[in-house]
C-alpha cells in the first residue's frame, strides 16, 4: 500500500514563513491557500481532509505537497500559463489604431464616423489585411492605445496676411502702455427669452423656467467698452450694430482718459469699426485702433469678460423685457467694477478664456495647432 502524501520536514525559516502567510493574510489568495495547505500537510492531516478544508481538488493538493517537496517555498508562486496565445501582432493592432483614426470616407465607406460595431465589421473584410477582433477586445485595444471616442471641432485659420503683426501690436501695447489701452466688442445678441443655467436645488428636482415660443421683443446688442489698466467694463444696451453706435462707444472711451493723451483701442474688423467716420475720428482724438486678425477675434482682451457676464446675468435668468434685462445688465457691470478681484470673477474669467482658446485651437501670440487629419 502506497504510503499517503504529505510534506517533508519544515525548516525554522519555512514554518515561521508559512505561519506568517496564513496569521496576516496575503494579498494573493493562492499564496495563502497553499500555504494552509502545507501547515495541515505538516500537521498530519491528510490530503482528503485538507482538500475539505481549502475547498481544493485532492489532486491539487497533492501537486503543491508535491512541488514544495521538490522546490520549497517556490511553489507558493504560481506558474501562470500566459493565457491565450496573443492573435493580434504589434503590427495588426498598428493598423486597427490607424484605421480607427481615418475617417470612414477616405476608405470608400458611407458614412461619416465609425462606430465599434461598424469598424470591427469593416476590419473582418478588409483585402489583403483581414483582421477578426469582436466588438468588446476591440473597445479594450483601442483604450489601451488612447484612442477615445471624442466629439469633433471645427477649425478656421486665419487668412490675414498680417495677422502676425497685428498679433505683435496688441501684444506690445499691452505690455508697454497698460494703462493706456481699451478693449471694445459687441456681446450678444441678446433675446427676450428663459435662459438654462445652473443653481443650487434638491437633488433631482432642478430650478425650471418656462418655455416661450412667440417672442416678439427683437433682439439687443451690448456694446461693451474695457479699460484694461482699471479692469473697468462699462457699455450701453443698442438695439442694432452700426458705425454711428461704434463712434458712441469710442467716444466714451475717450472720455475715460480727458488728459488728451494718447491711447490705443483693440477690436475687430467688423464692417461698424471700420468706417471712414471712425478713422478719421480716431485720427483727430490721438487713438491708435488695433484690429485683430481676421478670425481672431480671441485675441481682443474683453472677450474673457463677457464669459462672467453671461454666466451670472443671462444663463438661469427670465428677463419680461429689454430694459428689464438691461437694468439687470448694469447691476451686475456696477458690482463688477466694486469687485474686479472677486474670485468667481477671476475663475469665470479664466474659464472664457481657456475656452476661447481652445475652440480656436491657439495659444496667445503663437502659430495655430495643425488641424486634424
């Protein structure tokens, strides 16, 4: 008769070991499974009974009473086999991640993107390369690779021939004459009508507004007017664009500084800010207009003022009236004067910029980023 299968002798080092394994635990179950093993084995249990108390095949513990006979302590640590063999090489999985990233249209497909359904179907045909992956393995590879289903944005590079000098001009006053220079753009159009926006509420039951579908108030445009020395914003409610609104505003400005010294304005290239009457006014009162490049208006500093402007006048707002509206336009301008260093305005500020930038695609006075493939 066979005799029954059970551990050598344990060593000082190997029971105090193993004894350690099974008191604190292991952060891996099969280390402190085996070990329990090995304690029974040593402690005259046989295989039947050990195999009930580790809820094991007997077969397997013979294998460990086995290999620990043979190698010690080793065998605590699994032999993993390594899974299924890999399918896909580092040159299929180079195509998936290139073809994931080219529009379908370019591949004779009918459709503008692809969805994992479509372009695992699309890899299984795929002449000369067929590649089969399901719909799950192909989600996971692309993960891996930093590939994320994102939305798309639009890009528009400016076709101004001296867009880099104007960049450079702005730039320039802006850090030698600070406090000699304005900033000055239009802001809307403004409706009559319930605008979504955020507040504090009980969860799941949000603030509502209620919905208007006849709206017969026209619209308003903001003309907005902003010292950058002061970080001052003021402006005025109009009911239309034009140049005889345009010189108002300047001339405003112009009053801000009465010293007659002279002074630098930047704005677009709207049709309104560049008339003839403009210029020449502009020339008469010693005020230099900055024009931006054309479609860069970004780089007009007022434009990160009307981010707070929005979020905290018009967004969760349900003004009756335009003069309503503009009432509660200039409560909010004359707290935002008393409190240009407000942290809300600050992070409100920085955020309309941030995003300025990034629908654009460009950093301050730099090149644009190369559009997407």
């Amino acid at each position: 008769m066979a005799e029954p299968v059970r551990v050598r002798r344990l060593t000082d080092q190997e029971g105090q070991k193993l004894q350690q394994i099974v008191r604190r635990g292991s952060t891996s179950s099969v280390r402190y499974r085996r070990a329990m093993m090995l304690l029974a084995s040593a402690g005259g249990n046989r295989v039947p009974v050990i195999a009930q108390l580790v809820q094991a095949d007997e077969d397997t513990v013979r294998d460990v009473i086995h290999r620990f006979n043979e190698i010690g302590l080793a065998c605590l640590d699994p032999r993993w086999a390594g899974g299924r063999p890999r399918l896909l090489s580092r040159d299929d999985e180079d195509f998936v991640v290139q073809t994931a990233t080219t529009r379908p249209t370019k591949l004779g497909q009918p459709f503008t993107r692809w969805s994992i359904r479509k372009l695992a179907a699309y890899l299984r045909r795929v002449h000369g390369h067929v590649i089969r992956i399901g719909r799950e393995a192909l989600r996971c590879l692309l993960r891996r690779r930093g590939i994320t289903f994102q939305r798309t944005k639009t890009w528009k590079e400016s076709p101004d021939p001296e867009r880099d000098a104007k960049l450079d001009r702005i730039e320039h006053v802006l850090e030698h004459f600070p406090d000699r220079v304005f900033a000055f753009d239009e802001f809307g159009p403004l409706g009559i009508r319930p605008t979504a926006g955020s507040c504090w509420a009980k969860q799941g039951k949000p603030d509502r507004l209620s919905a208007t579908y006849r709206r017969t108030h026209g619209v308003t445009y903001f003309h907005g007017c902003y010292s950058v020395g002061d970080d001052r914003l003021w402006g005025v409610n109009r009911r239309r664009k034009g140049t005889a609104n345009t010189l108002a505003a300047l001339k405003s400005i112009r009053a801000a500084r009465p010293d007659g010294a002279p002074i630098y304005i930047i704005l677009d290239n709207l049709s309104a800010h560049t008339g003839a009457d403009i210029r020449c006014w502009a020339k008469r009162n010693k005020i230099e207009l900055c024009f931006t490049p054309t479609y860069a208006s970004w780089a007009n500093p007022i434009e990160a003022h009307f981010g707070p402007l929005r979020q905290f006048t018009l967004a969760n707002s349900h003004h009756r009236s335009h003069p309503a509206q503009t009432r509660a336009l200039h409560r909010y301008l004359r707290w935002r004067n008393a409190n240009a260093r407000h942290p809300d305005v600050l992070v409100a500020q920085r955020k309309e910029r941030a995003r300025i930038r990034s629908e654009k695609g460009i950093r301050w006075g730099g090149r644009p980023l190369a559009p997407a493939a």
